[in-house]
C-alpha cells in the first residue's frame, strides 16, 4: 500500500502526464479533429474518466488534494477543446497597436524613448526593439535588470526631464497604478509636445503582483484619460486578445457569459497636444497617504 505522499506523487505524474499526452495528441490529429468537434468532446471526456481513483484515499487532506487536480486537469481539458478556435496571437490587433507605435518611432528623427516598467521580471525586453533611438530611458519603481532610473510613475517629473521625450511607452503597468490619472498627468510633462504615447493593459486579467493590482481598463474607459484637459488625442485604441468567460456560480445573469468574448488586452496610442489643464486637474494625494505597501519584487523566470 502506498503512503499518502507516495500515492499524491503518483497522481501528480498520472494527472501531468495525461494532460501533456491530450495536448501533443490533440495538437497532432488537429485536422482529423477540426471538422468534427464531437471528436473533440469524446476524447476529452474519455481523458476525463481514466482519472486514477481505484485505490482508496487515506484521509480528508488527501480528498481535497484529489479533488484540486482533478479540478485542473478538467479547465485544463476545457482549454484543450478551444483549440480549434485559437488564432495566432501575433495577428491580433492588439499586437498591431504597438507595431505601428514602433513605426511612428522610426519615423522621427532621433527620437528619445521612455519606457515605463522596463524592470525584467519575465524575460522579455524591448529595449532592443529601439535601438535606432539616441536616448533610451528605463523606468521602474524597483531597481534591476533594464532599469536606468528608479522611481514612481506618480512623481515621474521628479525623476526625468519636463518634456524631455519624444516617445513614452509601458506595458501591463497601468493595471498596477493606484493613480493611472496623474501618471497621465506626470506623463504630459516629461512629453514633447506632438510626441507619441503607448500604452497597453488588461481589461480582464487574474489577480498578479499583489497587492499591487489595483485596475482594470476596458477601451472605453481610456477616453477619460487621455483627452484635450490632459493634453492627448488618442491616435490608435483597440482591444484584443480574446478569450471566453464560464461562470462558476448558477446565479441566472451569469449563466449566459459563456457565449460572449472578453478581451485581455487593451492598447493605445495617443499623441501630446498641449500642456495638461493644471486649472483644473490637481491630485495632490500621496500614493503612501492611501496604502502603506510596496510594489513585490519579483526576480526574471
């Protein structure tokens, strides 16, 4: 008889395993799959039912543990099923958005670029993408790998020189920012007038990087930040990244999300048209005098 530590270590290579075999089988018959989505259902839900359960659980802290995998396995599986209507995420608007960011840079004549959470927490950088640029800046709040300066984005004139770039860029920052609408404001200043930000986040995403997460910003929801009182007009909006949305409670609103697309990601482009209405925006309010934490450090994957 196995121990329970054994028998959990056996159901985790089992459950692992199957779902990286599902995967390369699935991926590998996608033709034979595609036209027939029945087959799809039949085989997921065969996968499902050889879950090892033959041998007696040894107590409650195992069932739960049973219980968590087999969970994931079957979102897993769930995912699995979407394939056929997965599209190449290079090709998604969302991605065009910052492409043609890119090429409005390389348009102007040595441009100066800042790039806002420039921190190498996944592995990913950009700095190489600008390196026709005379000035490249990285900013982040927490010092690091592709980090030139260190600050908050809230004080961000504090730390750079008032309209001292051409280009000013962040990605999957704005979500964390307990402020988004004087980082604008901060924004405006460090800006040339007539040069181009970008800006992309989530309109839907897990919780992250807590207990940083503080936003989420559907596309509309840009037009009350980037508009004439702070300086902009928005040149490119577009959301992207779709995904689906299952509801895991029988309240009858909900029941229906399933049939809808939620986006993950949401990108801008808007270019300085002035200096921000400083007779009517002011937010004089500390990031510190409303929470008393600090942005986690997290080091790159």
């Amino acid at each position: 008889m196995k121990t329970d530590e054994e028998y959990m270590d056996y159901i985790k290579r089992q459950h692992s395993n199957r779902k990286r075999n599902a995967a390369l089988y699935f991926f590998k018959h996608y033709d034979k799959y595609k036209p027939n989505k029945s087959l799809v259902w039949e085989f997921c839900s065969a996968s499902l039912r050889k879950i090892p359960t033959t041998q007696p659980l040894a107590g409650e802290c195992m069932n739960k543990k049973m219980k968590y995998y087999t969970k994931q396995l079957y979102f897993k599986i769930i995912d699995v099923m979407h394939f056929p209507f997965i599209k190449r995420g290079v090709d998604d608007p969302y991605h065009a958005v910052f492409r043609e960011f890119i090429s409005l840079s390389k348009q102007a004549y040595s441009p100066s670029i800042l790039e806002i959470g420039s921190r190498n927490v996944t592995g990913v950088t950009r700095r190489e993408i600008f390196s026709f640029c005379e000035d490249y800046v990285g900013f982040d709040i927490l010092a690091g790998d592709g980090v030139d300066i260190v600050g908050d984005v809230h004080k961000l004139s504090e730390s750079v020189p008032t309209e001292g770039f051409d280009f000013v860029y962040s990605i999957s920052v704005f979500e964390h920012l307990l402020f988004p609408w004087k980082a604008v404001l901060e924004i405006n200043r460090v800006m040339k007038s007539g040069g181009y930000v970008f800006i992309s986040t989530h309109p839907v995403w897990p919780e992250h990087e807590l207990p940083w997460d503080f936003w989420r910003f559907p596309r509309n929801g840009f037009h009350a930040l980037f508009n004439q009182y702070t300086g902009f007009e928005i040149v490119s909006l577009t959301e992207g990244l779709p995904c689906k949305t299952y509801s895991l409670v029988d309240d009858a609103p909900t029941r229906n999300n399933c049939f809808g697309t939620t986006n993950q990601g949401v990108a801008l482009i808007a270019r300085k048209i002035g200096s921000y209405r400083s007779d009517l925006l002011k937010w004089d309010i500390e990031v510190s005098d409303v929470v008393n934490s600090m942005y986690p450090s997290k080091q790159p994957s």
